[in-house]
C-alpha cells in the first residue's frame, strides 16, 4: 500500500514529537533553551516531517485522490489534514524565529518557543492518528492495484531525489568555502 511507508514515518516523527515534548517541559523546568537541540528538531520536522513525509502525502496522494471522486466528508478531511500541515510549517516557522530571538539575548522568546511547540505537540499526535486510523484506509478504497503500485513507484523515486538533493547541497556547502 502507498500508505504503509507514510504510516512507517509516522511512527518516527511520533517518536521524535515526544521527545520534542520532554524537551518543552525541560525548557519550561530550567527556563533555558537548548539551542542545538532546537536546531536539530526543526531540522527533523522541516526536512523529514514536511519536505520528505507531507511532500509524499502531498504531492502524490493527495494529487491523485483529487483526479477521483471523493465522498464528501473524504475530501473534507484531505482539505483538513492539508490545512493542518501549513499550520505545522507556520508553528516550525515561529519556532525558529523565537529561537534566533532567544540565542541574540531576548529572553521572553522563551515563551514563544514554548507555546509553539505545545501547540506543535498537541497538533502531531491527533493529525497522524486521523490519517492512519480513519483516513487513509478510505484514501486506499479509491485506487486499483496498479494505481497503488504506481503511487508506491512515485513514492520511491521522491526518497531518492531528496536524498540526493539534501546530500549535494551539504556538500557544496563544505566545499564552496
């Protein structure tokens, strides 16, 4: 199923939500902020949870469901978890922004850390059990076998091009100094 490597990556970025929550109850235990740490976890949730995982849900089964005929409370819900993922970006974004803040001495962007990734934390663990409980099941009934195979092809191919993308620009950037 095309769904069953999305539903593989939700059991990581579940994994690293949790642990994104237990760094947001240190933080608010301490009062401080972990810089590298908050670095590594948006880099976590821009290049895999948003560019690799809704990338995929996205730009392949999302655009294929909508060439089909959709039950009204389907696309309903597609029309909602897409919604949910702009919010993601926008909380990962105020997150960053709080975090430059709070690393040049502006203490009180502590908070707008904090509040970001409650509402973060919150969000995640609701919007995966959606898909993987109720919606893509539904998703899967709209498809043939080859429809899924192609998707799964696509899928696929998606991984290997960011891969390649990510890795070269790391490159180029230790090598254009």
């Amino acid at each position: 199923m095309p769904t069953g490597s999305l539903m593989i990556e939700h059991r990581l970025i579940e994994k690293m939500i949790s642990r994104i929550a237990e760094e947001n109850m240190r933080i608010e235990r301490s009062g401080n902020v972990d810089h590298d740490f908050i670095v590594d976890a948006l880099d976590f949730m821009r290049n895999f949870a948003d560019r690799c995982h809704h990338g995929k849900e996205e730009d392949i089964l999302f655009r294929e469901m909508r060439k089909k005929k959709m039950p009204p409370e389907l696309e309903a819900t597609l029309n909602r978890l897409v919604e949910e993922h702009k919010i993601s970006r926008g909380l990962i974004g105020t997150i960053d922004e709080a975090n430059v803040r709070y690393r040049g001495g502006e203490g009180s962007a502590k908070d707008d850390i904090v509040n970001a990734i409650e509402r973060m934390t919150t969000l995640y663990p609701q919007h995966i059990e959606e898909e993987d409980r109720r919606f893509f099941p539904k998703a899967m009934d709209l498809f043939t076998r080859e429809e899924k195979d192609a998707m799964i092809a696509e899928s696929n191919e998606f991984d290997r091009k960011l891969i390649l993308e990510r890795y070269t620009k790391l490159y180029e950037r230790w090598t254009t100094k």
